[in-house]
C-alpha cells in the first residue's frame, strides 16, 4: 500500500502523519470562565479537527484569558476584551491552516 507522502492533503496535515499544532486556552478559576473556555474550546476542535494534536484547558487566577497556539500568545483578554469565536478562528486558522477558508466566518 501507498502510504501518504508529507506534501498531500494540506488541510489534512494530523492526518497525514505531519505533526498537529497545541492550542492553549488559560481562564481564570475565579472569575468562574471555565465554560467559555470549554465553549471556545469546543469551536475550535470542531473547526481544525484535523490540523490541531492538543487543545488544553489551562486554569488559571486574576482575570486571565489567554489563548495560545504553540505557546505563542494569540488572544489576551486584557488588551483585547473578551474574543468572539470568530476572531480566534481566524488566529488560529492564520497559523494551524494559513490560506483556509472558513466559510461565512471570513465575511
């Protein structure tokens, strides 16, 4: 049997034994964000199923709300407000799968 070679399937690159990308979202326990985070979360799995080996749920203290790809800081709340499911999509999607669509979430 062929096996897959590293350059086919580009939006596919778990699947095609390239290493996925870690995304990181830390919340803070007090201010009770957990559901957000497992909200974000949750969209994000969905949306790189394939491009994506991890996502982790960081707790954390003091208002922090921070998303990380690769342990690269995409989204702080504290410059940025609270992010829309949408903007961090397209962060992530810029370095997990650059040149993707995301559908209507690109309008």
């Amino acid at each position: 049997m062929d096996e897959p070679s590293a350059g086919s399937g580009p939006q596919e690159p778990g699947r095609s034994g390239a290493p996925g990308r870690r995304v990181e979202i830390e919340y803070c326990t007090q201010c009770r964000w957990l559901p957000r985070a497992a909200w974000l979360a949750q969209e994000l799995l969905t949306t790189f199923e394939a491009e994506l080996s991890e996502l982790a749920l960081r707790p954390g203290k003091g208002g922090v709300f921070v998303v990380r790809v690769d342990d690269e800081v995409v989204w702080d709340r504290r410059e940025q407000g609270f992010p829309e499911p949408t903007a961090v999509k397209k962060l992530v999607r810029d370095r997990v799968a650059p040149g993707r669509s995301l559908g209507h979430s690109d309008r």
